[in-house]
C-alpha cells in the first residue's frame, strides 16, 4: 500500500531509460532538470529529453515487480471532497476573522470563499486579467506551468484593516524579462464580501527572466511579519547570491516603511548592517514552492533537482546550501548531479550549510519512483488518523498519465532526520497534490485530478479534501 500499484504507466528509471532516458525526468515535473547546461544557470534537458513529459513510459516488463515500499506504512485516513471545479488549488488560507470562512487560492487567477454553504461561485478577488498568459511560450520540457496566482496571507488584524496580500506573475514589456512576479497589498471591499480590486498597493515588483521556479507561498509569522518563498529562477547560482532575492526566504514588516521602500525591514533581519539585501530572513534554496508555520516554527518544502527532495525549518540567517547541496548529499552545480562524494560543509562566506530535517529520492535503489517534487504542509494538531503532532506533507507526482501525487506524514524531532510514513488513503488518493491547508484543527489536502500529461490548467479538475477518520 505505501506505493502506489504498478500501472502500465508507473515511472520506473529502467522504463525511461528504454523510452526518452532519465534525463530531464524531474525537470519536466518541477522545473527539475539533469541535463548538462551552462555555468550561469540551471542545466536544461538535452534535445534527446525533451520528450519525456509527454511520452508514455513503456509498459511493465512480464514478471517485473516492485521492491518493498519505500515509505514505511503509516495511518489509515479518509479524505472528504469539499470543493471541485477550480483548475489549479494552490492555496487555502483561513484568516482569524470569526467569519468561519476559508480563502481558496486558483492559481488561474481566482480567490474563492468557502464556508457553510461550499465554494462561492462569484470570486473574493479576480486577479486573472493581471496575470501573464499561462501555458505561453514555455518551453517544451515544462509541462506544467508555474507562474500565476501563488500566495495569499491576511493581516493579523485583517477584522479591523481588511488589508490582505497576493503573490501573482504579471507580464513583462521587456524583451529579456519573462514575466514580473508581484507583491500587493488589497482591501477588503465597502460591502465586506470581497476586496476591492482597485485597491491594489504594490510592495514588490521582481523580474523574472524564466518562466520557472517563482514559488510563491507568503505567511505571516508569530511576531507580525510578513514572510515569502523565493524560488531561484532556475539559476542555481541565485540561491548563494546575497544581492538579489531568489532562492530564498525573506521578511518584511507590511506596516511599517523604511526608506523609500513601501514596507519595513525588521531590525533584527540577519544582514541589516551587513552585505547582502535587507529583506533577507534565509538562503540556499532552490524552489520552494510551499511553506507554513506551525506555531513559532517555519517549515519549507523545497524541490530537488537531480536526485532528492528535502523538507527544512527554516531559520534566521540559515544557509540551506542550494546549489552547494542536494538534501545531505553533495551536489555539482556545473554538471547538475548529486553524489555521496564528500562534501561542502560551510559556504564561501564561512557559514555552515544547514542539512534538511527530511529527503527522499527521486527513485528508490531499485529504480522504482518514490516521487517528484515535495510539497510542503503542515503541523497536524487535530485527532484523525492518529497523526496528532506529526507534519502533513505530499509528493505531488509519481506518474505522467495518472493523478498519483502521495501523502507522507513525519515525525519532528529536535535533531536529526525526521521519520517518514505514507498515510494510507481510504480508495486511494486520486490526484497531483497542489498544496496543503489548516482551519483550525482541521487539515486540507489540496490537488488536481488531471494527469501532468493532460496539461492541467487547461481543466477544470482541481479539488480541496478535507483528512478524516
């Protein structure tokens, strides 16, 4: 049960070898890529590879089976539909405002609210007119496009300011620039029952030069302050860069101004005084498309490129190591490989390269898929499934023509690696897992029920679970 049955279509290094080769596998899924490339960036699929996220794997060889699940097995939970129709769930957020309402993030453009009575046809926001065209001009190794709606956050005080926050891809006039990723403040609308599209306040305006690793995920934290994911524009050599803000997290303070910026820089923000961008809280990661808090502490899934997928808590001032490392292991920036050799330990700077406190592979020893692109959750305070106190997290894909994303749940501890399980879903878990969200002890499990290969924001098959008995 931890892996998902063997299908005709299930992923397989050996079966990707026969077909198009491993090569550019987890690009196509995430943005991840393993083919050789330039030093200035991260290496792109050859020509040979560029096919993989489109081909069918061949099918399975006449006796082949799979080895023992590479997760171990975990709780038994249900999942109860509450929302469908939107294309591409990215978030859900619920603001503490008494109004017992949950936000609804489509990465198409839309914030829906869902309550009582289900999801409201009529959007809160419509930002899809300020969006740049998504599915254009990509290039054929990226199936899935990842720019759009990506963030929401509420003010603390969101029930007396009404002010809340968004992350979107705009378009670009500049030749070089592939699209603007944005940050904007909006108020809550004179009838209370959406906000006020023209009320827009802009904080951030950020070129991005490739269509790709934008991550988006913005939150406050406990002490008030605004924190977002940066992804590192698939320059890997971004995430080391202290003067520019890709591949990273950074954090700012919304209701203050510092300068001639349209926002505050926390005192305490670990390179005020010294070199390096003001905005800053932590650096070293590659793309990491979701992140959450959990009490007091910020945990971030990060997506790998050549071989692992890590989960880190992310700390003021951390170095997580992109591209220096993969996970724990040792990674080549040039070649675009991860390998046991030994390792970077501290960066040129002279700070120690902290290890994620979990990773697994893209493919067990066996060559079977384990999964691609960790998607990260959530601290599960609520009672189902016995998995009080463990982190919620998901893979959003082992397959190109079916929905088979994975929900895994670890244990934290206060050193070392956290232990991973796969919760079993009752009928299975029939979709590519988007994201995760929390309304109070309850946890939702965000995703679509479109294949990778069937284009998915081109559908109207996103769907929001609810974890149950």
């Amino acid at each position: 049960m931890n892996r998902p049955p063997r299908h005709d279509d299930s992923l397989s290094r050996r079966h990707l070898l026969r077909t198009a080769g491993a090569v550019g596998l987890a690009g196509a899924l995430a943005g991840c890529s393993l083919g050789g490339g330039e030093q200035t960036s991260e290496p792109e699929p050859t020509a040979a590879a560029t096919d993989t996220a489109t081909a069918t794997p061949a099918p399975t060889t006449e006796g082949e089976e799979p080895a023992d699940p590479y997760f171990e097995q975990g709780a038994t939970v249900g999942v109860e539909e509450v929302a469908t129709g939107l294309s591409s769930p990215s978030a859900l957020v619920t603001p503490d405002d008494g109004t017992d309402r949950r936000f609804i993030v489509d990465q198409t453009g839309g914030i829906y609210v869902h309550d009582d009575d289900g999801l409201r046809s009529t959007p809160f926001l419509d930002l899809s007119d300020r969006l740049v065209a998504l599915g254009e001009g990509l290039p054929n190794w990226i199936p899935y496009d990842e720019r759009g709606l990506l963030g929401l956050a509420f003010h603390p005080d969101f029930s007396e300011n009404g002010r809340l926050y968004v992350r979107y891809s705009a378009p670009s006039n500049e030749a070089d620039i592939d699209h603007r990723e944005i940050l904007s403040e909006f108020v809550v609308a004179d009838d209370g029952a959406t906000a006020d599209p023209d009320s827009e306040r802009v904080l951030l305006d950020m070129p991005w030069h490739r269509p790709i690793h934008q991550s988006g995920t913005i939150e406050f934290g406990p002490d008030g302050y605004l924190y977002g994911s940066l992804g590192d524009g698939l320059n890997p050599f971004n995430a080391q860069d202290l003067d520019n803000l890709m591949g990273s997290v950074i954090r700012i303070d919304v209701d203050s101004r510092t300068g001639n910026r349209p926002y505050g820089i926390p005192a305490d923000n670990p390179l005020v005084g010294e070199a390096g961008l003001d905005e800053l809280y932590a650096w070293g990661l590659r793309n990491p498309w979701k992140m959450a808090f959990s009490g007091d502490r910020l945990i971030a899934g990060d997506v790998g490129q050549a071989t692992w997928e890590e989960v880190n808590v992310i700390e003021r001032g951390a170095n997580y190591g992109w591209p220096l490392k993969e996970g724990t292991h040792c990674h080549d920036p040039q070649l675009g490989t991860s390998s046991e050799e030994q390792c970077i330990v501290e960066s040129e700077r002279g700070e120690p390269l902290v290890d994620p406190v979990l990773e697994f592979p893209h493919f067990d020893e066996e060559g079977y898929a384990v999964g691609f692109a960790v998607i990260g959750g959530h601290i599960h305070t609520g009672d189902v499934g016995g998995v009080e106190g463990d982190y919620l997290f998901g893979v959003y894909t082992n397959s190109f023509t079916t929905p088979s994303g994975r929900l895994l749940a670890a244990t934290p501890r206060d050193s070392g690696q956290w232990r991973i399980e796969e919760l079993q879903v009752e009928g299975g878990l029939d979709i590519q897992v988007l994201s995760f969200g929390q309304d109070g002890d309850d946890s939702y499990v965000l995703g679509t029920r479109a294949a990778l290969a069937d284009d998915p924001l081109t559908k109207n098959e996103g769907v929001v679970y609810r974890l149950t008995e």
